[in-house]
C-alpha cells in the first residue's frame, strides 16, 4: 500500500535538509510528476485547479482547513480546456 503524504507549512531551511536527507537514504521514487495548482479564495469551501501530468482537475474541498478530515470533490477536464478555466475562474 502507498501513502500519501501532504505538508503544509513552511518549514527552516535546516529542517528541509534533514528531511530531504531522510527519504534520500530511506525511501525510493516511486513517480515523479509535473503539477500546476491555482489555488482560489472561496467561501465554504478551498478551490483549485490541477494540471498533473496529463490530466486537469477541479477539485473542491470542503469545511475548515485546520480540520484532519475534509470532503473532497474532483472534476475531470480535458488536457487542452486548462488554459480556458484558467480564465474562467480568474
């Protein structure tokens, strides 16, 4: 099974290197990607438009941020339709 791992926060340029040190010597690449992630201020919810690889999405997910869990829904578009929902939601 894979995990995940997501972290938001910033953290000292020390503590970056340990941590990089970490999985250089403890972890293997599985897949490296190419992301673009426009992140949009709304009410109820944290919008944002994804180009990973490949594919686009609009993903919304919902509640508070500081919460652990939080629903999360996914659209998929088309490749050449990012540019123009860069512009719808600009």
């Amino acid at each position: 099974m894979l995990y995940e791992i997501e972290v938001r926060n910033f953290i000292k340029v020390d503590s970056f290197k340990k941590l990089d040190n970490f999985f250089q010597n403890n972890a293997k690449i599985v897949k490296i990607e190419k992301q673009e992630i426009i992140r949009y201020n709304t009410k109820g919810c944290d919008l944002k438009l994804k180009q990973e690889n490949d594919v686009v999405k609009i993903v919304c997910q919902s509640s508070s941020a500081i919460q652990e869990i939080r629903p999360e829904m996914e659209v998929v578009a088309d490749k050449k339709d990012f540019n123009n929902l860069k512009f719808i939601f600009s």
